[in-house]
C-alpha cells in the first residue's frame, strides 16, 4: 500500500493567457506563453493518470481557461473517467452557447470571479472595461443551466466598502456558495501589495459584517471567508498541508505541490508526461521536501498544532522572511510575527492606488 494518500484534487492551469489584468493575479510574474503550452494529448493523458491515481476533482483554470478551445473536450473526458469538473473563469469570454457546451460535456461547478460590486471600480481592478457586467450576465445562466456557482469575491483595501453589496450580488445571482478572500500576497498581489492590503479597520469591519451574514443567511448561501494573513495570528493550513491534499499542473506541465511553488529557490519540479504522475506525486522531490513535518525548525517543530496546520505557508514563509523552511510568520509564535503585522499596517496607511497590471 502506497505510504502518501491521493490527492483529493487537480489544478489543471492550462494557460496563462487571460484577458484582464487583476493586480493580485496569482501567476508567476514571468508568465508562459500560448506557445509554451502543452497539446490536447497532453491533458487528455494527464486526466487519465489523476483518474488512476485517486483524484477525485479537478479545476480548470489559468489564466483564463476557457481561451483554450479545447476545452470542452477535456471536461468531456474528465466527466468519463469520474472526475467532478470545475471550471474557475472570469467569465468574460463566455456566451450562453459556449456555456451550453461546457455544462453538456458534463462540468459541474463554475467559480466566477467578482473585481467588487460597482461596475465601475471593478473594471478598473481588472482592467477590462466592460467586463463586470458580462461576468453577471453569465453568472446568472450557471444555475439555470443546472451547475453549481460560487461567486469569488477577491477582496482587498480598494474594494472592501463595498462587501455588503458584493453579498448582496452573490445572492441575487443564485450562488451556493460566496468565498470572500482577502489577497493572498503571491505572484502580482506581492508586487502590488502597498496599492492592495486593508487599514486594520477595514479588516476588522469585514470580519464583523461576514460573521452577521452568515448567521443572517444560514443555508441559503454559505459564505466561505479567507481572512488578510497580514493581520491574522494564525496561519493557514496552506494547499491542505503541503503534498497532502492538491496538486497543481503549470501550463507547461511542470508539477507543482501549490501555484506559487516556483518562487521558492531549489526545488526541482518534474514534468508529467515525463514521469508517472503517481510516481511524481508519492516521490517527487518538490512535494517531499515540506511534506509532513521533519523539515520544520522551531517554533514549529516542538508545537502541539504542527500536524494541524503544517506551519502554514511555505511560499509566504520564504517572501517575508527569505527562508522556505520558517515558520509562517502569520504564527504568533514567530519571531517575524510583530514585523509582519507593522508593516501590513505601515503599507495600508501610505495609501498608494496605482495597479501594476498583471501583462505577460
Ligand atoms: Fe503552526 Fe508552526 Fe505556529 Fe505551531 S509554531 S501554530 S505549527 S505555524
Ligand atoms: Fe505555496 Fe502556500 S502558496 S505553500
């Protein structure tokens, strides 16, 4: 019997194209090109070999997945081999007969994200004029067309004012479920984190009102809420622990154990198609070296929530202490813990607005 557990799910990040410009993308900020991108053949087998190893779910995503016209057939296939198929898009490139053909080839859930609720100010978050009223106009065919929805509302210092309507939206649009995520600094949001991260007021506001809704709307939407690590005393259980619960496939087919893998220095990833996926999930070496908990130092190593949150973030740990293997130093326990959070509060209050658009 295999000694590491199947992943539970699969990023399948087929392109880094994208047709907005979201200043805290989570893609490399040297993104691959069209040409860099791996064939149908390739997803197809790929698909297959998740299928075999246990994989239960599988994200499309980028970039902006539906660029790739092959889409449909991959859903189509995953559908066959078993896979529960989500589809996390902008939505903008989408028509209702291009939606028709994705849910027909078997997908089951569509994760459409929100740049905020006015029409204006989330245009210009993403950088696509025009863009948030075609995400609602597509937003609203999910549910008639039999999948589930969950509204992705990416919150941060420049569109926290309006979180009640954004609520308000993922309501009127039918979602199942509405997941408020504070940025998570990596890729272009670390780039941009001065124009990006909340006042503590505008944190602590945030909290209060999620926490009302919540209770206010029980069953009728569950709001999911990622909370600003900057400001948090607790870190995230990161990816599920590290080479744990997901894996993640680059679009040039590069294995990673999360999406922002490649900023920490050293690690090698393998390639699928190279080598066995299974062989690359249970050995490779990128997912072994922070699996489990033998690489931790203190605090982390003689800590009683080591094995419940796996010292959190490995790639947070690395930008803000340059150390992959420190404890996340959104733990209280670390001693950059004080420095992170004065310099979250330092940046919100200088206030800076210009983006740096995430181009390739
Ligand atoms: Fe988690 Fe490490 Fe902090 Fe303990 S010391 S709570 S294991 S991050
Ligand atoms: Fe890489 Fe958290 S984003 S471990």
């Amino acid at each position: 019997m295999s000694r590491v557990p199947p992943p539970l799910a699969l990023m399948a990040e087929l392109t880094h194209r994208c047709p907005l410009q979201c200043p805290y993308c989570s893609n490399p900020l040297e993104m691959l090109k069209a040409g860099q991108e791996r064939d149908t053949a390739f997803w197809l087998g790929l698909i297959d070999e998740a299928a075999a190893l246990g994989v239960l779910q599988i994200h499309f995503s980028g970039g902006e997945p539906t660029l790739r016209a092959d889409l449909p057939r991959l859903i189509a296939h995953a559908s066959v081999a078993g896979l529960y198929a989500n589809l996390i898009t902008s939505a903008v490139l989408l028509d209702e007969a291009k939606l028709r053909a994705l849910a027909n080839a078997g997908l089951g859930h569509v994760q459409i994200s929100l740049q905020g609720a006015d029409p204006e100010n989330a245009d210009r978050i993403g950088n696509y004029k025009g863009g948030h009223n075609k995400k609602l106009a597509i937003a609203r065919l999910v549910p008639e067309l039999d999948m589930s929805l969950t509204i992705n509302a990416v919150v941060h210092r420049q569109n926290l004012h309006e979180l009640p309507e954004m609520i308000d939206l993922a309501l009127s649009l039918g979602a199942d479920r509405l997941e408020i995520a504070h940025v998570q600094y990596h890729g272009w949001a670390l780039r941009n984190r001065a124009a990006l991260m909340p006042t503590r007021a505008q944190f602590e506001a945030a909290n209060t009102l999620v926490e009302a809704r919540r209770a206010e709307l029980g069953a009728r939407m569950r709001i999911d809420y990622v909370v600003p690590d900057y400001y948090a005393d607790a870190p995230k259980t990161c990816m599920g622990g590290w080479g744990q619960k997901l894996l993640n496939v680059a679009p040039d087919g590069r294995v990673l154990p999360c999406h922002a893998a490649e900023t920490i220095p050293g690690l090698v990833f393998d390639r699928a198609g190279e080598k066995p996926l299974r062989e690359i999930w249970e050995t490779g070496a990128a997912f072994e070296t922070f699996r489990g908990t033998a690489w931790m130092q203190e605090p982390c190593a003689s800590c009683a929530l080591k094995e419940q949150d796996w010292g959190g973030c490995r790639c947070q740990a690395l930008a803000i202490t340059g150390n992959a293997a420190a404890t996340d130093p959104v733990c209280a326990l670390s001693p950059r813990h004080a420095e992170m959070n004065a310099m979250a509060a330092m940046e919100a209050e200088a206030g800076v607005e210009d983006f740096i658009y995430r181009r390739i």
